[in-house]
C-alpha cells in the first residue's frame, strides 16, 4: 500500500533470467481506479490469481528483455489488456513480445490513473520506471544488493549514471526491482551502484593505460575476481566503458582496441 488511492501488488515469477533470483517480479498497480500490469515474465498460477483479483485493463513493460515481456501477449489476449508501448520503440516491442502495442507512451506522460512514466535508460536504452503515488517500479535499474549490467551493445553507461542521478534527485520513498527485495533506502541505493559503477570504469581506464587493449585482457585486469563462469558479460561491461571513456576522449577506441589519449 503507497496510500489511499495506490496499491501495489508484487509477484514474483520464475523465468529464464540471468538474475541470482532466477525470478522476475511482476508488478500489478491499483491507481485511480485503474489497474496497470507491469512486467509480466512468464504465465504462472500465481500471476492468474493476482490478475483475477485486480482485474487489470492495461500492460506495459519497463524495458524488452525476455526475462520481462515473455507472458505480455498471452495475458494482453486473455484479460483483453490495453498494451502499451514507449513511443519510437515500437518495432522493437513487437519483436520482443509479438503484439503490435495499442497505445503509446513518452516519458512524462501519465497512464490512466495517474501513474507517472520516467525515463531511466541505460540497462536498455527503452528503460523506463513507472512511478504510482511514493512508490517507485524500477525494473532493472537498481537492486537492493550486487549490480545491474550495463553492458555493450545496449548498455549506455553514461545514460545509466544520468538514470541514477535522476532518481536519487527525485528522493523516492522506496523502489520496486523486477529482481530481488525491495529498495527501502532509494538515495543509498543510488549512491553505492553509482560508486561501483565509476570505480569499474577507474578500473578499466587504469588497464588500459597500463597496456591492455582488447577487452578481453582489459577484463582480466579490471576485475579483482574470477569472472570466468560470466566473462561473457564482464567483457560486454567493459566494452560499454570503453565507449563512455572514448566519448569523454580519456582514451581512443576503435571498436577492437582501446589506447590512452595524451
């Protein structure tokens, strides 16, 4: 419960994820008299149950990741839900999640209801929050422990330290991630993934400027621990700082290899 006219229901749901969890959490979203679905991963008893209870008349996603958009079109088709989409990502939605979406949405706009969009690009350059009464639904922007990837050729680091800047400002009470427990302490949440970000990027700067080139390398010295069991997206990580850093010209990056600039 946010307050007297917001209510939010979370559910969570076991999906093909590279979360810990191995679960993405649903959010069902009572605001004004309506009732938004977000997230939906996967079709499940459990998301049947909520949805019968709050009969909602509309679905939307954070971002398009399969661990999020997997049961939009069946549940679009069962409820007979109003499907919304971020303006300008429509062919990617429907890509992702194989409905052609029914509305559109922009950041800054509001769903019926009142229930608020955000723009929080970075994990994915769609992301976005919804934000109903106090309470903030963030999908993969922040996690309550560990990190979120932000990693190439999606990822945008910059975008994703802008995204963390904005939502810190905006001094939310609490967050709803799509992975993990709930954020009660939004602004300390922030402050460490922002720090952990800019410290991997100090990382990946000093090995470059200690002579690796190619990502791989520039992994096994950015990272103080084994990452082989996800070198995979340690080395996408990497590539997504390397591009930050080459648009701020600290270093040249040609796509293969990364040199120091001066």
């Amino acid at each position: 419960m946010t307050d007297d006219r917001t209510r939010v229901q979370r559910v969570p749901v076991e999906a093909p994820t590279r979360a810990p969890s191995g679960r993405t959490t649903a959010h069902i979203v009572d605001s004004g008299g309506v009732s938004l679905l977000v997230d939906p991963a996967a079709r499940t008893d459990a998301l049947d149950s909520a949805l019968a209870e709050h009969d909602p008349g509309h679905v939307a996603v954070t971002h398009h990741h399969p661990d999020h958009v997997g049961a939009v079109a069946d549940y679009a088709a069962q409820a007979d839900l109003t499907v919304w989409a971020r303006d300008g990502r429509v062919t990617a939605f429907e890509a992702a999640t194989g409905v052609t979406p029914d509305r559109c949405f922009r950041p800054g706009d509001r769903f019926p209801g009142g229930i608020e969009v955000v723009d929080t690009p970075g994990h994915a350059p769609e992301h976005v929050a919804f934000v109903a009464g106090d309470t903030w639904l963030t999908g993969d922007l922040a996690v309550a422990a560990g990190s979120v990837v932000v990693g190439a050729p999606e990822g945008d680091v910059r975008a994703y330290l802008s995204s963390l800047r904005r939502v810190h400002a905006r001094n939310p009470d609490r967050l709803l991630p799509a992975h993990g427990p709930v954020i009660e302490d939004p602004r300390a949440t922030c402050e460490r993934l922002l720090e952990h970000r800019l410290d991997r990027e100090t990382r990946v700067l000093e090995a470059v400027r200690a002579g690796n080139r190619r990502p791989a390398a520039i992994v096994d010295a950015a990272y103080e621990k084994d990452v082989s069991d996800v070198f995979a997206l340690a080395e996408a990580t990497v590539v997504a700082h390397l591009v930050k850093l080459a648009h701020e010209q600290q270093i040249a990056w040609d796509g293969q290899q990364a040199r120091p600039r001066g």
